[in-house]
C-alpha cells in the first residue's frame, strides 16, 4: 500500500503532468515577480504585507483565469482584471490599457526570471522515463508559454508540452483536453496518470476523464480553501494524494 492505496505497478503506461506548482515551483515565481510589483505600485506596503498580496493573487477570487481556460476571455484580459482587483485590494492605482502594458512588464520580468523546477521534479521525471514511461504535459496556459517555463526550468527536452488551453480552445477540468493529451501521449486513458496540483481541475477532472488522478498537496498554504469532505469524496473517487512528486515512483512501483 503506498500513497494512500495500492500501487499501480504495471498498471501504468504514460504520467501526464500539470506545469504550474506540479513541476515548477510557480508560487515562488508569483512571490518574485509580485514583490517587484508592489515596490513599483504599491510602495506604501511594508514587506510584511508581501505573503498577503500573494495568496489573494493565486486565490483569484473573481476567477479570471478560469474564464480565460473556458474560452471566455483572453489571456491578456484576465490578467488585466487581476492585476485590478489586486490593486484595489491592496491600495493601487486603477490600469488602463496602456498603464498595464508597464505593470505587466515589472509583472513578467521577474515572473519568468524566477521560473525554477520544483527541487524533485528532474530526478521523478528521469525514472519514469528511465521506467519506459510516456511522459508529457497539459496545461491550461498556452502551449508556447509553457513550453518556456518548461526550458528555464530545465525540463522541456523530456517533458513536452503536448496539450495547452490554446490546443482545444478550453483547458481544464473539460475532458476533452485530458483524452487529447492521451491521445498526443500515444496512451489509453485508463492506463495514463495525470498529476496536479489543483484537486478539481487536475486530479478530480482526470479521474471523471477516465485517467488516473494524483493530487499534489504540498506543504504551505493552499491557493483556496479545501474542505475536508471534498478531499475524502476525491479519495473515494479514485484519486491519490501525495505531499511531493518524490511519491510518485512508489506508486508506480518503480525499480529504485
């Protein structure tokens, strides 16, 4: 028994996997790139103040970005009315269109220079391959974004970006991206893995798709409030929780 249930030794032909806070340490990135926001637009707030102004960005109370994963609006629009509400919370000024061009170049200047792999992500991604397992990504941010983040973090020649939101036009929990990116994997479903940090939209959307779904609940503040009774129905529904991708490997049942 491992993760929370029995392995899927040999069970198991290809691991998908999300990007963002699953491979790649994005909250830590998000703190980066905001701390620079904040010295340029919100001076008035001491350092103390800087874990607040990134928990309410991931939060996104409003859900901008999961409008944009449906196709609702573009990407630069909902970073737009995040940027927005952030200010607005926090004491900013409002952007327009052209004022936003210059918060989201401090935004993206430090965002990306701080993109970085989670400190397992390399070594769990060599022994799956080194399994013989298929591996890629889906993501709900567009395929070119991504496969950048992918690079800086040194991850990108062995875990392709196969599916993102601009691939279908819609991005997760729709289980139409989960079967494209099985299909792209050269994968049936049931014998796929996907991995993510997101409990709905990763781990509960894949197993409702027919894949396999892990939950990567790592350690620190989640991004929204999870209440116990929606993780223990995700566990009777299939899904696996586990503090790192360093589990990973016991699941599966991997040669160590």
């Amino acid at each position: 028994m491992t993760a929370a249930g029995p392995s899927w030794a040999g069970a198991v032909d290809g691991v998908l996997f999300d990007i963002d806070d699953t491979l790649v340490d994005t909250r830590g990135a998000f703190g980066a790139a905001l701390a620079d926001v904040a010295r340029t637009y919100l001076p008035h707030l001491g350092p103390e103040r800087l874990a607040d102004v990134v928990a309410a960005w991931r939060a996104d109370p409003a859900r901008h970005y999961e409008r944009y994963t449906r196709g609702e609006v573009t990407y630069r629009d909902q970073r737009l009315a995040r940027a927005n509400s952030l200010h607005d919370q926090f004491g900013g000024v409002v952007l327009d269109d052209a004022s936003f061009d210059a918060w989201n170049e401090v935004f993206e200047r430090g965002f990306s220079a701080a993109w970085a792999a989670h400190p397992e992500a390399h070594d769990v991604v060599d022994r799956l391959i080194g399994a013989g397992l298929a591996v890629g990504a889906l993501t709900n941010a567009a395929v070119a974004y991504q496969t950048g983040k992918l690079a800086r973090a040194g991850l990108d020649h062995r875990v392709p970006v196969l599916v993102g939101v601009d691939t279908l036009g819609v991005g997760k929990p729709d289980p139409r991206v989960f079967v494209e990116a099985c299909r792209r994997l050269g994968t049936d479903p049931a014998r796929t893995v996907y991995v993510g940090d997101e409990l709905d939209v990763d781990a509960r959307a894949a197993v409702a798709a027919g894949l396999r779904g892990v939950w990567v609940d790592r350690p620190g503040p989640r991004r929204v409030t999870i209440p116990d009774d929606h993780i223990r129905a995700a566990r009777d529904a299939g899904v696996r929780v586990v503090p790192s991708l360093t589990e990973l490997p016991e699941l599966l049942a991997l040669p160590t």
